[in-house]
C-alpha cells in the first residue's frame, strides 16, 4: 500500500453476507443511496450528514469498506469515497437498485 | 391470536433494515432461497437441512418471521413456513430475486 490507499477487498472477495449486513444499517443505506445518485463521483466522507457521532462515522466508512460497498481514499485534505458501482453489479446485479429502491418507497 | 397463530408483521409494517438483517446470515439465506424455488408452497420446518443446532434453528425462524420474510404456521403435528412473495414483492421489488441470485452466483 502506498500513502493514501486503505485496503478493500477485490471483486471475487466480495460476499453478499457482508454487503447485505451492512445495508441493513439506515445510515449505512442513506449514504450507499446518495452515492448511488452520482456513482461515478468521487464524494467527500465530511459532506455526508449523518446524526451520529465522529466514531461512529468512521466506523460506517470502514463497514462498507471492507463489505466492498465503496473506495475510500484519503487525499490528504480529507477522505473521500466512491461506490463500487461496477464491482457490485457484477458480482451482485439489481441488489443495490432493489435495496436504494426499497427505502425510496417508504415515504 | 387462535392456536396455531404466530404473530407476523402486517405488509405496512415491513421495513428493509430487518429484512436485510435477516438475509445477511448464510443460514437464513438458504432457507429464502428454498421457499422462494416454490413460493406457493408451505414447507414443514423440520425439512430444511440446516448445519445448526435446535435453538439456533428456532432463532432463525423467528428472526425471519419478525422481518416478515416468512408466515410461520404452527400445524399441531409441526410447523410449516412459506416465503411472502407478494407482501415482499411489493414493498421491496427485485429484492429477494436480486439475493438469491447474488448467492446462486458464487458457485
């Protein structure tokens, strides 16, 4: 790893177990659904609001992480994340959609 | 509640963070994917082959009764479970289709 890089796992690792345990948190789903509205952009972690404390941020980031959900990458100036968009529907296809889709139709 | 009745959700009362609760487990998983080969058809319990033990069993029935994956009918002689496919259907369409898929893809 060089400066900057935080470990995921490749896309034959990915496993649904993981991937569905961490949508199953509303927090977690808000902003795997956020940036499933831009999937090819590149988000900053600080710009995600989310009513919980700065621990508990990072250990969301670190769930969808190491679930493969997105890449994290620390700029320097800050953390920045992606969706897996690719990755995830390759391995899982419609799971993301199904699972954005199924909060969207709460209200 | 009569003899034999379990108490489920009501369709309204699904929410997707249970439900995905539930399916994050292999063993769980497995059973959705039984019932969802013949969703039309009650399946006794006792049938599935699960490598757990007694309680635990019982534990993932209840877990996926309470997410509303499940109706759970106690028939006096054992109890009998079907997916429910429509109530799933509608709230959540392409879900459970989208998990099951996900673990069929792994082999």
């Amino acid at each position: 790893m060089t400066g900057g890089e935080l470990e995921h796992p490749r896309v034959e690792e990915l496993d649904v177990g993981p991937v569905l345990l961490a949508l199953a948190d509303g927090n977690r789903r808000r902003v795997v659904a956020e940036l499933a509205e831009r999937p090819d952009e590149e988000r900053l972690c600080a710009s995600f609001d989310l009513p919980v404390s700065k621990s508990s941020r990072t250990r969301h980031w670190r769930v969808l992480r190491e679930a493969g959900l997105v890449y994290q990458r620390d700029a320097g100036n800050g953390l920045y994340m992606r969706l897996r968009k690719e990755d995830l529907e390759r391995r899982f296809p419609g799971l993301i959609q199904a699972v954005v889709a199924a909060d969207q139709g709460r209200g």
